[in-house]
C-alpha cells in the first residue's frame, strides 16, 4: 500500500503548491487595491487600522459639525 500513500503525498503536494501560488495572486491583487483606494479619493475607514495607542480622534470624527465648538458652551 506504500503507492497509495504516494499517491496521497503527491496530491497533497500539488494542492500545497496551488494554494501557495494562489496566496501569491492574492496578495499581489490586495496590493494593488490597496493602491487604488489609495489614489481614489479619501479612505472611508482612515483610523480603523495601525491606530497609535492613547491617540484621540479629533472631535469634529465623533461629532461632525461641530468644529470649533467650545464643549460646555450653548449659545
């Protein structure tokens, strides 16, 4: 029975190989989408990745409109 097992192996092995090569193809795809969103125009989800830890967003990306707002200060 050592030829099955061979046979296991080698399918094994050529799957290994497309899988790979499929890993490849979609990283380089993901790379140049990421290059496209880049370019196209501002991110839709800018702070969600790679975040500095204690960084506070601006409080006009928590509460649009109120740019130059005192807290605290109805008028």
């Amino acid at each position: 029975m050592a030829s099955n097992h061979r046979k296991r192996q080698l399918a094994s092995e050529r799957q290994l190989k497309a899988l790979l090569q499929e890993t490849e193809r979609l990283r380089e795809e993901n790379a140049v989408l990421r290059i496209q969103a880049s370019t196209s125009g501002p991110p839709r989800r800018q702070r969600s990745r790679g975040q500095v830890a204690n960084s506070r967003p601006e409080p006009e990306s928590i509460y649009p409109g109120t740019a130059g707002a005192i807290p605290g200060h109805a008028t």
